[in-house]
C-alpha cells in the first residue's frame, strides 16, 4: 500500500517544541517513557490472550528488548507485546494532529505562564513524544497481535509524519530513534553508550514485571542483519543481558522476602549504612489499587531540619519510577520515613513529573500517615526496645504532627511518651499518667525547660514535688508549641505549673487551706500593693503563692499569655509578638519575704526597701533560668548588701 503523508497542524507543531525544550527537565526519561509503554503492551496482551482463545500470540517469551547501534547511532526499544492496528496508530500516535490541539496548548501556555502546570495532569498522553528531546527522526513498526499486517510511522517531528502499512511485521511495537548529537550543555548523552542505558533503566525501571534485555557485548543487537543468528565468522551471537532486577518486594507477601533483601532496598532507597528499624507494609484493593513499601530508619538523616532537604517516598506507577521524592505522600512530620509507594493508575502531568493533587493522593497520603502511627503504636506493646529507641530519635518531629495533622492527634498523643518526674529513667504515656492521678486531680500537669535538670530544679516544682504529684518534663523546643494546643486528653487538659493558679489542695483539705490562704492575703495585703506599684514597669501582679515550698519568690505567667521562650523562638523565626507581663509570686513562709513584710509595715518609707524588692524579683528571674532586664543594676545592688553583712 502506498505510504500516506500527513502534515502537523500549526498549533501540533507548537505545541511539541513546547514539549521537547519546556515540560521534561530531564531528557533521559525518553526512556523511561518507552519502556513504561512496552510494558503496558506486554500488560494488555496477556490479559488479552487469557480472554481470546483464538488470538494466536507467542506469549511464551514476553520481555523488552533495547537495540543500540553506536556506529548508526540509533536506539530501538522493542516489546513483542498486543501491538497496534493501522486505525490504532493513525488514531493513537496520530493524535497530537486532531482537533483540540489548540485548545490544549493554549491552556498549556497560561498553566505555564501561570506556574501552574500540573493542573493540566492527565489531559494529554504524550510519553511516546518524548523520543523527540533526543532523536532527529523516529520510526515505530507495530504489528497487533492476532492481524496479518503491520503499520509504520515515521516522523522527524516537525512539518509531517507518514504512515505505511506492511505487509510483514514483528508481533508487538518497535520504536527506533536516530539520535541527535552528544550535546553536554544541553543535558544530551551518549544513549547508544550501555552504561548510560544499564543506568537509566536501573534508576527507572529496575521493578518492571517484564525482563528488559540488552545485547551488551561488543557486537550490539542493532549490528546484525534482521534473523541473523551467527557472526560473519559462525561465532555465536551474544546472549543479551537482562538489566532489571525485577525484584518489586512490596508487591511481594512478606513471608517470601527476607530481612536481608529489605534491608538492601531500604539501603539503596535512604543511601544509609544501617539497617531499618521497623518494616511497613501496605496494600490497597478495591476501586483505586496501590502498595507501599515504608521503612523507619534507626537513626536519623544529618538533614532532618535541613529546609533544603529532600523528603518524601519514591512514587511508582505500574512499577516505573515517576517521582524520586514525592512530599505529597508524607506528611512533614514523617519526613524521615523512607520507602516505595506503587500505585496501579495515578493521573499524572504531561511529563509523569508533577502529580496532580487529587483525591486519589490525599486518600493515600491519609492512609500512610495512619499506618506508620498504627505501627509505630504496635511496636510500643510488642517490641517496646524499638520503640524507645525510635522514639528517642525521632519522638521529637512526630510531635510536630500534633500542631499540623488535626484528624491524627489523638493517634500522635496515644503513641507519644514523655519524660516525668515518676521515673527518672523511663518514660510515660498520657494514658499511664492519667492511670496514677491522684484522686481529685483536675489536670496533666506539665513543665516545659531546656533540661531535665532546669525543669527539676525549678522554684515551680517545690509544691508538686511535696505532694507528690506527677509532673511531665518537657524539653524540645516543639514543646512550647502544641501543649497549649491539643484538645483535652480523656477529659484532662494539659496545665503548666508555670502558668496561672497552682491549687493542689483537695477535699477536706480544700476549706482549711483556702481561710489560711484569706488570712495570709489579708496580712500581706499592704506588701503586695506597693511590691505591685514598685515593679509596675515589669510584673502585672504581686501575689501569694501555693507552689513554692522553699524558694522566696517565682514568676509566673498567667494563664492565657505566651510564655517567655514561645516568645524568644516566635522572635527568632522573625515574628514579633506583643510583650506581655508576668506575675511574681512570694512564698510567704519564707524568712526574706516575711521579713520583708515587717520591714514595710514598720517602716515603709525606708529607703532600702525598693532595693530589696528589686532583688528579689531579679533571683525570680534567675532562679527560673531567664534573663534581667538590668543585670548592672541587680550586681550594685546585691553588691552593696553583701557589703554591708562584712
């Protein structure tokens, strides 16, 4: 039959220039495009040969073939595959000429122009059209399986293309591309070179179902004459070589995968030296398919906190590699879980590069998230020794979850375990908490510091310490962040001793206390009125407290109020927050402040007295680990008493 010419539309042209030098960022995937497509083929004819008993096609050997010529610099990607009829190529590869072009490229150009490229995922399949970043001329031969005659489409990629039909074809598709020039500026390789093809195809599609073969030798498989089986000298062709691995391990039941072979993915996925701590697996059936493959390192990355460092799982489609680091998968705060996600139909951008945020992402996103916190709860009950070591390397990044992932919080606070003035050495859950409460006991109660030490040694513990009420000790600087925003946890909100009233009697106790309480107020009425006049400029209070025991003086902060470290780190992320008082608290059984007290009533215009009200909210502010406002001031003036006891 005679070979039909067919030229490009105006628009077809554009919009294929556009694709070559603008949508993929990186030229090997030409390769990876064609061999996803191989594969799909390989899919569809056995599916098909299953349903047609009178399909007559060799299923026996199904695989890809890669045939580079170095001298004629040419690659060919053959699959004996389901192939393609006349009417398919001219309706399937003919494509980029039928109606709506425009339409499509003009959308393309503002969705460019716009940043916004991605939202035109799923709209134009133009993996095969990639060929053209790195060929001067493609030829496709396709014969589909179960037809007498073959179809080939040839096209330099600019004015026309033609289409022939041939009399004798291969079952299945093969797709040569005469390559253009090496070009290192423009990012053009060698791709008749085997390391470059043996690298492209371990990177891509190492787990493709199908065997990928290549002729790896001296003579490459492009060299021989059509059928060929012997060289010129009767020497036996050489054996081609399989280059992936074909071993996709998630798609496998975990009873037939050892621990080594986890391990070796794992490494090859995180470039660790260690091995994982915990293996995940996931497996989804039903209207929309996907696996997962997710690992929890032992250790943390050196850029856990890096803001330029890369998260995210590896995204697979039907086995091919379409994103090395796909953030939309994981949540932030599960940034250092490693792994594989397979999904069996995604809808993907022009250049499978960008995903499209679609429903079918964010159920997955959902369902990860909730299996690593499910695992991760699991390996607390049944292997608690992983657990402490997991959570002491990375406790601190989950607890970021609880200020960001809203619908998973209960599930963050049920996993989490904090350090507490119970057990020195072993940490707790809330759960284990509210469990040894003490009857009556209204709150968790909790402190926030830089060290276990500053927390313990703190004036703010004195009573809790006495009464023996448990105390959590917070020191990630996280800490300061979510307690004051999760919901109350069975029914317990969570209190700072730093923050507001400390009123720990109960009971019967609770009249007793409270009239002791009224009379000690009543006697110190006069101290608190002009202690609260003289600091003015730096508390908002002057009051008795509940929580000291030996210290003099605290200071707290009231109820509702930013904390002074929320504050400092607010202001080291370039956020400035409204400076907010605090409140100093005296410990009326305390000799200095008792004395205090009879030194005002006795004589309050004694000019001495202002001093020592100075110092003794300055060792407030030490005692707690804070900065003074005037340290020279504070050193005359402890200066000048120390002076005076010589």
């Amino acid at each position: 039959m005679p070979t039909e010419t067919f030229e490009f539309q105006v628009e077809a042209r554009q919009l294929l220039q556009m694709m070559i030098h603008s949508i993929y960022s990186n030229k090997d995937v030409f390769l990876r495009e064609l061999i996803s497509n191989a594969s799909d083929a390989l899919d569809k004819l056995r599916i098909e040969a299953l349903r047609d008993d009178t399909l007559g096609a060799d299923v026996s050997d199904l695989h890809i073939a890669l045939e580079a010529d170095k001298d004629a610099r040419t690659l060919t990607v053959r699959d004996n595959g389901i192939g393609m009829s006349h009417d398919d190529v001219v309706r399937l590869i003919g494509t980029i000429a039928r109606s709506g072009t425009a339409e499509f490229l003009q959308q393309l150009k503002e969705a460019q122009a716009a940043g916004a490229a991605e939202g035109l995922i799923g709209q134009f399949g133009v993996g095969f059209y990639s060929s053209f970043m790195v060929a001067d001329e493609v030829t496709l031969v396709t014969r589909r399986a179960g037809e007498d005659k073959g179809t080939r489409w040839t096209s330099t990629g600019e004015g026309t293309y033609t289409v022939e039909t041939l009399d004798e074809a291969p079952q299945g598709t093969a797709i040569t591309l005469r390559l253009k020039p090496e070009d290192a500026e423009d990012r053009l390789f060698d791709y008749t070179a085997p390391w470059k093809i043996k690298e492209i195809v371990k990177r891509y599609s190492d787990f493709i179902t199908w065997p990928i073969r290549m002729v790896t030798g001296e003579k490459a498989a492009g060299e021989k004459a059509a059928g060929e089986e012997k060289d010129n000298e009767g020497e036996e062709a050489a054996e081609p070589e399989t280059l992936n691995s074909r071993k996709a391990l998630w798609a496998r039941s975990r009873d037939e995968v050892s621990d080594a072979e986890y391990h070796e993915l794992y490494k090859h996925i995180s470039h660790d030296w260690a091995d994982p701590l915990e293996i995940i697996q996931v497996r989804a059936e039903g209207t929309f398919e996907y696996q997962a493959l997710l690992f929890l390192p032992s250790h943390p990355p050196r850029d856990l906190f890096a803001q330029d460092s890369k998260r995210g799982v590896q995204l697979y489609v039907k086995r091919v590699l379409i994103m090395e680091d796909c953030e939309a998968l994981i949540p932030e705060y599960l940034r250092f879980v490693k792994g594989v996600v397979d999904a069996a139909d995604l809808s993907l951008n022009v250049s499978r590069e960008i995903l499209q945020q679609d429903r079918q992402i964010q159920l997955m996103h959902r369902r990860l998230a909730k299996k690593v916190l499910s695992t991760i709860r699991e390996m607390k009950s049944a292997r608690p020794d992983n657990y402490s070591a997991f959570w002491r390397e990375f406790g601190h990044v989950v607890k970021e979850g609880l200020l960001s992932d809203f619908d998973n919080r209960d599930a963050i606070l049920a996993v989490a375990s904090f350090a507490s003035t119970h057990d020195a050495e072993t940490p707790t859950t809330l759960a284990e908490y509210v469990e040894r409460m003490k009857d009556g006991q209204k709150h968790i109660y909790y402190m926030t510091g830089e060290s276990r030490a500053a927390v313990e040694n703190s004036p703010h513990m004195e009573a809790f310490r006495e009464k023996g009420v448990e105390v959590l000790i917070l020191t990630d600087p996280v800490d300061e962040v979510w307690v004051g925003a999760v919901p109350p946890f069975d029914g317990k909100e969570l209190h700072s001793i730093a923050k507001g009233e400390a009123d720990l009697d109960a009971g019967d106790e609770a009249e007793e206390a409270k009239a002791e309480r009224e009379q000690r107020r009543e006697e110190y009425a006069g101290l608190l009125t002009w202690m609260g006049e003289r600091l003015g400029d730096d508390v908002k209070e002057v009051r008795l407290s509940s929580r000291l025991t030996v210290s003099p003086a605290c200071v707290v902060s009231d109820t509702g109020d930013v904390t002074p470290a929320l504050q400092a780190m607010y202001r080291a992320m370039g956020q400035e927050v409204p400076a907010s008082k605090r409140i100093l608290e005296l410990n009326p059984g305390h000799p200095l402040v008792e004395g205090l007290r009879r030194a005002h009533a006795e004589r309050a215009d004694d000019p001495e007295l202002p001093g020592t009200a100075e110092l003794l909210y300055g060792m407030a502010l030490l005692a707690e680990g804070s900065q003074l406002g005037d340290p020279a001031r504070f050193t005359k003036l402890l200066a000048e008493r120390l002076e005076r006891t010589l």
